[in-house]
C-alpha cells in the first residue's frame, strides 16, 4: 500500500515499526519483565496511533475529494489496510501474552481470575473490594440511558450482562469504568510461600458483581471488558483573536467525547450485549472492530510490579559526564570548551545543576528555555522558579499544544505564572519544538552568554530511557541565532521573517530542509567527481517527499546513504535506479531511540547536526525547530562513532527494507556480537574514566 509512487505509505510504515515493538515482546532471550513492558509498549503506542493517525485518516475519507489535495491518495484503502493489520498484530500480540504468562508460571508468578481464588484469597479480594473499590465505581444501567453511554478514551469497561436463571424477563445490561486512575490496576493477593499469586482489578469486581447487583434481584452475572478509542486532534484556530486557553480546554473536553475510531472487546463477550454496544456507540463494520483476549489497556503492564521479581537485572547506572562533576562552575568549564551529554548513558542531573548556578550566581541576569514536555515533578521548574526568586528575569516558551500533554502543561503555565515567571505561547498555528535554553549573565560591564541546545525535551525523567543528544556551548554565532528565535517566541506579533536572522542554525518553518538539500547535493557533486560521498542520517521519522527524493538521487549516483530510522520509514532502500542500495535499519531495545542526527561527508571534513526536528512535513513547515552544528572536533568524532557503533548492531538492529519485514541484522559465526546500546554505554564510559 503506497500513499504515492515513490514513498511507502506512512501508517503502513509506522504499524511496522510498532510489529518491531511486538518483536521485542515475542523475544524469549528478553526477560520476563521487559517482555511484558514491551507489550505496554505496544499497546500504549497503538492507542495513540487510533487517536490521531487513524481518526485523522476517518476525516478524510469524510472530506472526500477535498481532502486529496494535499493529503493521503486513497484513506479508505489505507483504512482497510491498517485494520488487517492490526487484527493479525492483535493475534501475534495474544500469542506472545501467553508466552510470557507461561515464562512467568515457571518462576510461580500467576495472574489469577476471579474463578481460580483460595479461600483466603476470596476474602481478601472481598474485603479489597469493600474497603477500597465499591465507593470508587457506580454502574451505568445503560438501557436506562436515553443518549450514547459516553465512554471514556482511555479507559476501560466491565461490560455486564445481568439476568436471574429462575426468571428470563429479568434481563440488563450494565457498564463499570474500572478506576485504574485511582487505584492499582494489578493487587497482590495473599499466597503461599514462595509463590506470587496476582489479580487485575477488573477481576476483583467480576468477582463482586453480586455484591454490587444481588439486591436488585439477579443471580447470574457475566462480565466482559471493551474499550473505546476516540479521536484524540485538537483543532486550534490560533488567530489574534483567539483565547488559546479556553480553545485548549474546550478542545480537551471534546476529546473525552471524540468520534470512536476504534472498539477493542473480548472475544468471549455475549453476542447480544456486543451487538447492542455497536449500535448504541453508533459504529459499524467500517469502523476498526477489534476482537481480542480478555485484558485490555495493556499499556498498564508498563507498570507491572516488579516486587514479584527476584532477578531483574538493573540497567546500567548513568554517569556524571567527567568535565562536569560537582562541585564545579558549569558555567566555566562551558567557557573553555563545549560540552555533550549524551541521554541517557550521561546523567541528566548536570542540566539541572546549571539551572540551579543559574538560579543562585549573583551575575546571571536572565534564563530563556523552551518546554515541550516536563516532568510531573519537575526539577527543571524547581530550578527556574528558584531563579525568579533570587531576581533573575526567567522566560519560558511553553508548548500548550503538546500532544497528550496538553493538560500537563496548562497546569505548568499557571504553577509558573504564579511564581512570576514569565509563559510565552510561541507561534499562531505552530507547534514550539525546538529543544533550546539560554543564560545571560553580566560580570564587570561584560556580559556573557551561555545555551544548550538538545535532541529531546528537558525532561529528566524521560532522560533516564531516551536516547538524546544535548550540546552546552559558549559559541557566540550559536547564541546569536538561539537569541533570534526567543526573539521570534517573545513577540507580541510573531514573525517568521525573524529567523532569516539565523546563519548557524537551520531553521524550521523557513530553511532547514533546503539546508539539508544543500548538503545531499554537496554529497552527490563529490560523488560525480570521483571523491569520497557519505551521507548518515538518524531520526524518530523520515516522511518527507522532497527529502526522501533527495535521497534516492544520492543512491542513484552511488552516494553511500546510511539511514538509522526509529520510527517510520516511507523510503524505498532499493531500487533498479539505485547504483547502491540504502543501507537502513532500526534500533528497538532498552532505550527509546529519539536523538536525530546528520552527518555529511564532506571532502573528509564533516559537517556535523543535531535536531529535534524529524524529516516530516509538520516538523519541516508547520513547527519552530532548531538543528544545530557540532564544531568541536572531538564532539563530532564522538557522535560519529556512536552512529557507526548502531550501524554496526547485529543484536537488536533490524533491517527496514521495501517490504518492511524487519528481518534483523544477521551475523556470521566469527563476527563480533554488537547490542548497540550496551557498546554505546561501554564507548562513553571506558572514554570518559
């Protein structure tokens, strides 16, 4: 299924990518725990994936023709497509489900039913669910309901069916939201020792149904999960005149009520209740119907207990890059040469002690950083709030519109507000995604400037497991540019032709992708002329055409085209055209892989970026986003490296090929093993001590 002549289909791709994330989940030399991370993993991203690609995709087969212009060529194929897909993934998923249960039994860890209770554990399930669950649900009888039962996105339900054996007329039907919310969704139930018996919440009113409907006169209860997706956009029209926030929050509001773009229920389910769900949530065939097992919202396995766990192996413990170990001026060292952390081999923790001397150094005038995505609880905010009270002017360019994280970050513009820091909103009709923040400092008459620009958010919880670049710099033509773009971020009346301004960073929405153009060009020339051409690129996403375009005239030639893609990967690898096919793989392992990096041959001196900017059309022209040069020598030589160690992954590395059949990486008998992220870890760690 082709979107165009030219490029994979981008759902068809990413649905791969995902298939890449089961692989994990179905690999038996993971551990158990990973494993049954990696099925969250999985879940979590296929309901993101419903939310928005497939309700966007459902729009535009509503638009019909209008929505051709610009967007996919045939949705209701790609639709069609996605839904075979992710029934045969749905399969693929039970299968490893049941590997793993089976892997956990081995080791006397059991999910037990509310059918498979000792007596201890039967009221001890009876009592959990009078002490803590009964005041936390109330049953919709839905048959009462006169509208649609509006069921949340998110969540999940116990479908009943309730009747009375002793009289056919008594006959309901009801809907339990289970309140993982507020409470676990997996109890540890009272066991024999050495064993690990453990129940779903679910499980524990499936078990208490009679609790809840005996009184009313039934005496037999079925129970059957469901869950609904909805779609998840937010459609912001972001004028002069608009009111963002009250947009924002309305735009939330609707999401809880959005149009289902999906329907995920127990196989087992009553035929009857399932029939009269559908027609009273108004789907139909055409809408993504999905049978499954009996649990659902397996991104809650993302957080299965570890304590039943004897032998989880801790992953390696992230280090204080060496230049920056406390106690230490930060500020100085960055005066003597640049600095990178590399995420999350390198701790986070010397991005927050900047901050913090930020915060505390008589000489600092003001900080300016950017927001995308932070933590629940935020050192970063802790740090610039501390800032505000010792007299520095503190800016933050906050990103309301982060999808999934809108109402996180209302939240942070009222905490900072409060505190009286100063919230921009960036752009009208754009997204703020550039990774960047700004010191100012004032020392004798001399002021002095220093930035650090990164890959991923500023974020030290997500630091711990994502893969990111962040580069600390003093260099002057750096900070002009990262200087223009606040300038642009803090204007009453935003606007683009600011970042002309910018000669070292490209830019988006005005010239990163010609500046990328350039340099294939650049590759392609010294190719022509008989010289060495190399191009590496790494990204979450490589989606856009002109790019990819670019791309296939470099393996025309003969360019020597390396492509590290986490994510999708619309670029055919090989062609009849193509004098060298495009070496391209992906890395799905412990650690998310998020960093975006750019390497261009360039007659042996190599032009080095990092970006948090992917190669697709929203990140191109419909975002504010910063890549930024490396141009200390030895920086550069490190991120080469680290890009040539992932080529080299013979472990976890697949091969992303026409067919998208992630096959992985083979090795011969003699060939070293390379799992990419442990050798990466080995790399910085032996280089830096």
């Amino acid at each position: 299924m082709k979107s165009s002549k030219r490029t994979i289909a981008r759902d068809i791709s990413w649905l791969s990518f995902n298939a890449r994330v089961l692989q994990e989940a179905k690999d038996p030399a993971n551990y158990i725990y990973d494993r049954l991370r990696f099925l969250g993993i999985f879940s979590n991203n296929l309901d993101e994936f419903f939310r928005v690609r497939v309700a966007t995709l459902s729009r535009m087969v509503r638009l019909g023709k209008a929505a051709r212009v610009h967007l996919e060529q045939n949705p209701q194929k790609i639709l069609s497509e996605i839904q075979q897909i992710a029934i045969y993934q749905q399969t693929v998923f039970d299968e490893a489900f049941a590997e793993v249960i089976a892997e956990m039994q081995k080791k006397n860890i059991f999910i037990k039913t509310e059918r498979q209770l000792s007596k201890e554990q039967k009221e001890f399930v009876t009592s959990y669910f009078n002490d803590k669950v009964r005041t936390q649900i109330i049953p919709l009888m839905i048959e009462s309901i006169p509208d649609s039962p509006l069921l949340r996105d998110k969540s999940i339900y116990l479908a009943c069916v309730l009747g009375n054996t002793n009289n056919p007329m008594l006959h309901r039907y009801a809907m339990i939201e289970i309140p993982t919310k507020v409470l676990p969704r997996f109890v540890i139930l009272p066991s024999e020792e050495g064993v690990h018996d453990i129940i779903l919440l679910e499980d524990i009113i499936r078990f208490n149904l009679p609790n809840l409907f005996a009184p009313f006169g039934f005496n037999r209860f079925l129970g059957h999960i469901i869950k609904v997706t909805r779609d998840a956009e937010l459609e912001i029209d972001n004028d002069e005149n608009t009111n963002i926030i009250a947009e924002l929050e309305e735009g939330l509001k609707n999401r809880k009520k959005g149009r289902a773009t999906r329907f995920v229920f127990d196989r087992n389910i009553d035929a009857n209740i399932l029939d009269y769900l559908i027609k009273r949530l108004d789907l139909s065939k055409k809408d993504n119907l999905i049978p499954g097992g009996r649990i659902h919202n397996f991104k809650d396995f993302m957080d299965f207990p570890t304590s039943v766990f004897d032998d989880i192996q801790p992953r390696p413990k992230p280090f204080v890059h060496p230049e920056l170990k406390q106690p230490c001026r930060i500020m100085e060292v960055m005066e003597k040469k640049d600095v990178m952390l590399n995420f999350p081999y390198h701790s986070f923790d010397p991005i927050i002690d900047l901050l913090r001397e930020a915060a505390i150094d008589p000489f600092v005038e003001s900080i300016k950083i950017t927001a995308y995505r932070l933590a629940r609880e935020s050192k970063i905010v802790n740090a610039l709030v501390n800032a505000v009270r010792n007299g520095k002017t503190v800016t933050v360019a906050l990103e309301l519109r982060a999808r999934f994280d809108e109402e996180n970050n209302l939240y942070w513009k009222e905490k900072l507000e409060e505190e009286g820091v100063k919230v921009v909103l960036g752009v009208p009709n754009m997204k703020v995604h550039a990774k960047l923040c700004i010191i100012k400092k004032k020392e004798f008459r001399r002021t002095k400037q220093y930035a650090f620009l990164s890959t991923g958010n500023f974020n030290e919880s997500t630091a711990k497991v994502y893969g990111d670049h962040c580069l600390l710099t003093t260099n002057k033509k750096i900070i002009m540019d990262v200087n223009h773009i606040f300038s642009l971020l803090e204007s009453d009346k935003p606007d683009l032709s600011i970042l002309a301004k910018c000669k070292t960073l490209p830019v988006s929405p005005t010239n990163m992708r010609d500046y990328f153009i350039q340099y294939i060009d650049n590759e392609i020339n010294a190719h022509k002329n008989k010289k060495e051409a190399q191009i590496t690129v790494k990204l979450n996403s490589l989606v856009d055409e002109p790019l990819i375009a670019k791309l296939y005239e470099a393996a025309k030639v003969g360019v020597d085209v390396r492509l590290i893609i986490r994510s999708n990967c619309c670029a055919y690898t090989e062609q009849k055209a193509f004098k060298k096919p495009i070496q391209a793989i992906s890395i799905v392992d412990a650690y998310l892989e998020h960093a975006r990096v750019f390497v261009f041959h360039n007659g042996g001196d190599p032009k080095v970026y990092i970006s948090s900017a992917d190669w697709m059309v929203r990140n191109l022209d419909h975002r504010v986003e910063a890549a930024c040069p490396i141009l200390d020598n030895d920086i550069k030589e490190e991120l080469i490296n680290i890009l040539n160690i992932q080529l080299s992954g013979n472990v976890k590395a697949r091969i992303l090929d026409n067919e998208q059949k992630n096959i992985y990486v083979q090795r011969d008998e003699n060939d070293e093993i390379v799992r990419a992220q442990e050798k990466i870890y080995e790399y910085l760690y032996n280089k830096q001590h």
